[in-house]
C-alpha cells in the first residue's frame, strides 16, 4: 500500500507562485506560514524536487512547532542527476532527521560527499521522469506512511498525472501576479474535460486576509 500523500500549494489568487523573476518571498502572509509549519508535523516525510532546492535552498524543516529534531520528518529529494549541493540546508544534519535523494540508478557509483544522514536510492525512470511509484514503494518500506509534497510546478504535476495524490492544502492569498508568473502547475496534457482533475472541498479557512481550501482529490 502506497503512501498518503499530500500537497501543499501557496500561491495568488490567480495560480501563480512566483513573479517572472522568480520571487516568491513571501506570497502569503506569516499566518498561513504558520499553518505549514503545522502541516508538515502531520507528515513523516516532506518531498520536493531538485528545482526547489537549487532556487530556495530550504530546510524543510519544522519552526515555531514543539517538535523534537530526532523525529523530524525525513527531507526527500526526486535528483535525477545527483545535482544537491553538499553543503545545502536540505541535507544538513544539524536540523534533524534524515535526508533521502532518489536519483537515476544509471548513475549508481557516483561519488559524493554527503553526511552518514543522507540516504541515496537509484530508481529507474518512465514516461514522467524518475519513477515515483518505484520511490514511493521505498519509503513505504522505511515506514513513511505520510508524504506532504511541497515543490514546483513540474514535480507535482508529475504526481498529479499519476493519481498519485490524496489532498491538496491550497494557500490563496489576495494577489493578482499575472499571466506572466511561474504557474503552480506544469502542463498536464488534457484535451477533454473529463480528464481534469476533480476537487472535492473539505474545508476552507481564513488566516489574515489569506485563505487555506483543503480538497480531496476525486479518483
């Protein structure tokens, strides 16, 4: 049984997560921050793509939450190419927790220089990248039964394409950024509408001005 996944989304009013220059700093306000750091608590492992972690550098680790560091949830990065920094936050462990990388198994026997804390996994690859069912059956071994996913446009859609996700915590704040902006999604491809993606609305929530819509995704 695959893991539950789900994804965390923060961006304008009109689907955008960063400028055309790449800001994103802060779209939404310190309140709905807040609610992430509380989120990712309810996870045992937070995945991102290689893309986040070259722009932002993030720690993707709890702030401002009770929470010991030895139990911090594991840092997973989809690398295809090995391309994580050594000395990047995201495996750094000071933090707490440990750091999973799945890469390209074609590149097995690469060298590297990361801390006894950094878990490398080579996975094979199918039509979207990296094969997220194959990572997944992996951290289902180690027993991470709870993903949030909290990446770029690209990854996600990837995960979405698949069915691959179970609920989407959105984060609106009242900005317009423009059809200029990074979109929150990829293209996904679709020529009909029955095959978009069907939201169904658990709850919606306000925080200062922002708003946080929790969904399920229809299957």
């Amino acid at each position: 049984m695959r893991p539950k996944i789900f994804l965390k989304l923060a961006t304008s009013i009109d689907g955008k997560i960063a400028l055309k220059n790449g800001e994103s700093k802060w779209i939404t306000n310190e309140k709905s921050r807040g609610e992430v750091q509380r989120l990712r608590a309810v996870a045992n492992g937070i995945i991102c793509g290689i893309g986040t972690v070259l722009k932002d550098n993030p720690n993707l680790n709890l702030r401002g939450v009770d929470y010991p560091p030895s139990q911090m949830p594991a840092r997973i990065i989809f690398d295809s190419n090995l391309k994580t920094p050594a000395d990047y936050n995201i495996v750094n462990d000071a933090i707490g927790g440990k750091s999973i990388i799945f890469f390209d198994k074609a590149l097995q026997g690469t060298k590297t220089k990361f801390g006894d804390n950094v878990h490398l996994y080579g996975i094979g690859r199918d039509e979207y990248g990296l094969s997220i069912p194959q990572a997944l059956e992996i951290l289902s071994d180690l027993g991470l039964n709870t993903l949030m996913l909290e990446t770029g446009g690209k990854l996600a859609a990837s995960f979405l394409k698949q069915g691959l996700i179970d609920e989407i915590f959105w984060f609106l704040a009242p900005k317009i950024i423009g059809g200029d902006g990074v979109d929150v999604f990829a293209n996904l491809g679709f020529e009909t509408l029955e095959q978009v993606i069907k939201l169904a609305q658990i709850k919606q929530i306000k925080l200062d001005g922002d708003m946080l819509r929790h969904f399920e995704v229809k299957k």
